[in-house]
C-alpha cells in the first residue's frame, strides 16, 4: 500500500535522504571544529609552557635551550588573539591593537571574552629547588581566524541549502500552477466550443419560430437567453488568450450588468446602484468585465443567503475608477481577506471556490487593476473593490 501513490513515496525518499545527508555535513563539521579547537588548545599549552621555562630565570638543559625560543619565536605566525597576564599584572599581547592595550577596560573587556571562548591556561614552571610549581600568570587566547570561520561555515552550508530548497519549490510551483493554467485554459476552450454547436443551431430554430407567427415576446426571451450563451462562450474562448482591451464607459458596461441580475436574481435581493451621471472611460474587456462584476454580485448573494441589501457604486478617484460591491452577509474574517481569492477557497458546502479567483485574475492580468476586499465586518456585511486605470 505504501507504493500506491508513488510521486509521493518518491518525494518522501528524497526529502528524508536530503536531511540525512544534511545532517551528516553539519555533525561532520561539527566534529571537525571541536578536534580543530583541541589541536589549538595543545598548540597554545606548549606555547604556555615555553613562556613560563623562559620567564624562570632557571637553567635549560643546553640540548633543549633553543626549543623554547623557538616555539615563543613561532607564536609570530598564530592567527590567534592571545593575552599574557604576569602575577603582577604586566599584560602582553599578540595579534590585539597595540593602541588599545594601553586601555585597562578594553583589557578587562578583552580577557572577559577570550575567557569565554576558551578556557585560560595557567602560566607555571617546575622549580627544581623548591620541587613544586611556581605560577607566574596566566594565558588568555581566541579562536584563530579559520576557526571562527569555520565556525560559521554549517550556517552559510545551511542557507545555501534553504535558498536551494526555496529556489526548487517556487520552481516546481511555477511549473504546476502553469500546467493547471493550461488545464484549465484548454477546458475552458473546450466548454466554448461545445456550447458553440448546439447554439448555432438554437439560432436557426429561432428563426423558424419567427416564421410560424409564435408570440414575438416569446422569441425575444429566447433570443435574449441566445445573446447571454453568446457572451458565455466568448468568455469561455478568451481564457487563456489575451483579450482585445476597448475604450468603453465603465459606468454603461457596469449598469448593463446591474440591470441583467436585476431581472435574473431573487426578488429578496434590494439592489440599489449610484453612479455619476457623466462617463468614465477605462481600456476594458466587455464580457470580461461583465463577467467579473456578475462574479462578485453572485458572491455577494450567497453571502446574505438569497435575501438582502446589495449596492454598487462608481467612484471616481484621480487616475482610477473604483467599483465598490457592498452587502450585508455574514462577513469575512480579517485572516481570509486574501485567502478568499484562491482557487478553491470557499465557505460554501458545495461551491468550487473559482469565482473570486477568476475576478482578481480577469481585474489584476487583464486588466492591470486591483480587486481587494476593501472592509468586512461578522455578522454585517462586506465591501469589495475593483479599481482600474481610466483614459480620457
């Protein structure tokens, strides 16, 4: 059962080989800088030891004499911070501004955070006479340079990968958002066509009709209903497509649509519309622009169940023209203002959610508008708004 759905076993297989192997760079790493971190440490303890042998005052064997020089003589190559602090508190630095050492808080700043990076080493030597140790100060020292950035490299390792991940999913999101595109293009072509068979052949009966002396006012509603398929299937055939924008007044193309749901919706639904009196001219689509505001009143109806108060109005604003679309329904949540305009997202029990969604895509694609809704309130109604570009 566990191989039914295949792609999704696959990309579980993927996901959990990508963390393990993830996973064992950066413990590898990790294991790395702690071994890198103790080799530092052994290196800066014999350093130590050459410094408090020299710093004695006591005989070296002659065979061994040179080897502390040296090793102090090679501390000029470490890349490591390093403060020397005697008993009496005479402080010596390497790899620290000399300008700064001459600063007690910055010392005591200093030594705080060396302190912290690694553990102080003390500076002893064995005196033979006395046969017992004599401390005489202390080693505090940093991490070297490539210790630090090796410090940072599984965080750099791990936004390389997040970047990659992110890179791969928008990808592969582009590409199924445009496969579904094409889907649902190619079945929106297909509807038009269908619709477009049996619609020629409604006109010619209709003509008939017409010579069989039936009731014109019975011919003219069924040439109305023709008219309405008409732009159905002229809206079906643009998805997909770029549609042919016209210099139209959006005040007429807006009450036209006002006027066909206001015969065509419940007698329950109070529908007011104000506009200006004068044109305003916008480069729209036709059927398309019908279509988004048939779109949103519908929305709006199922909002307030079939009965209530529902208002378009027409605002002139500067460059744009806004549509505002208000009942008063049950409301949307602050949260859904965007999420109401998704495929698919719906509040319904039986709905496909496509309405908003194919508005804002017709509005903000073709239009290069803006639909949002503009304020809600539970229990008291919604306001949605259309704004598009106006030409003289």
């Amino acid at each position: 059962m566990i191989f039914k759905n295949k792609p999704v076993f696959i990309r579980w297989i993927l996901i959990l080989t990508s963390f393990a192997i993830v996973s064992g760079i950066l413990w590898n790493t990790y294991i790395f800088f702690q071994e890198f971190k103790k080799d530092e440490r052994i290196k800066m303890e014999i350093w130590a030891e050459a410094i408090a042998e020299i710093s004695s005052g006591q005989d070296i064997d002659v065979e061994i004499s040179n080897l502390p020089l040296n090793i102090i003589t090679k501390a000029q190559e470490y890349t490591n911070p390093i403060i020397t602090k005697t008993i009496k508190g005479e402080i010596d630095a390497i790899n620290i501004d000399s300008i700064k050492i001459k600063d007690a808080a910055y010392i005591d700043k200093t030594i705080l955070k060396l302190s912290k990076e690694n553990q102080p080493i003390i500076l002893k030597y064995y005196d033979k006479g006395l046969k017992k140790y004599i401390q005489t100060g202390t080693v505090y020292y940093g991490n070297s340079e490539t210790l630090n950035k090796l410090k940072y490299y599984p965080l750099a390792l791990l936004l390389i990968i997040l970047l990659f991940a992110a890179v791969a999913y928008f990808f592969f999101s582009a590409t199924k958002a445009s496969e579904q595109n094409k889907l649902w293009a190619g079945m929106a072509k297909e509807t038009a066509h269908q619709i477009g068979t049996p619609l020629s052949s409604l006109v010619g009966w209709t003509e008939i009709l017409k010579t069989e002396n039936v009731d014109p006012e019975y011919i003219m509603e069924i040439e109305k209903d023709i008219d309405r398929l008409q732009t159905i299937t002229e809206r079906f055939s643009k998805i997909g497509s770029i549609p042919t924008l016209k210099r139209l007044d959006i005040v007429q193309e807006t009450k036209d649509s006002y006027n066909y749901l206001l015969t065509r919706s419940s007698k329950l639904i109070n529908f007011t519309i104000e506009a200006p009196e004068t044109p305003i001219y916008s480069e729209i689509n036709a059927q398309l622009y019908s279509w988004t505001i048939e779109n949103m009143v519908k929305n709006a109806i199922d909002a307030m169940k079939g009965k209530g108060d529902l208002k378009l109005e027409i605002i002139p604003a500067d460059t744009y023209v806004k549509i505002l679309i208000t009942d008063n329904g049950k409301g949307i949540p602050k949260r859904n203002f965007k999420k109401v305009f998704q495929p698919g997202f719906t509040s319904k029990k039986r709905g496909w959610g496509l309405g908003l969604s194919l508005a804002k895509r017709i509005v903000e694609n073709y239009h290069n508008g803006k639909v949002k809704v503009l304020k809600s309130e539970l229990g008291k109604g919604t306001t949605m708004q259309i704004s598009l570009k106006t030409v003289v």
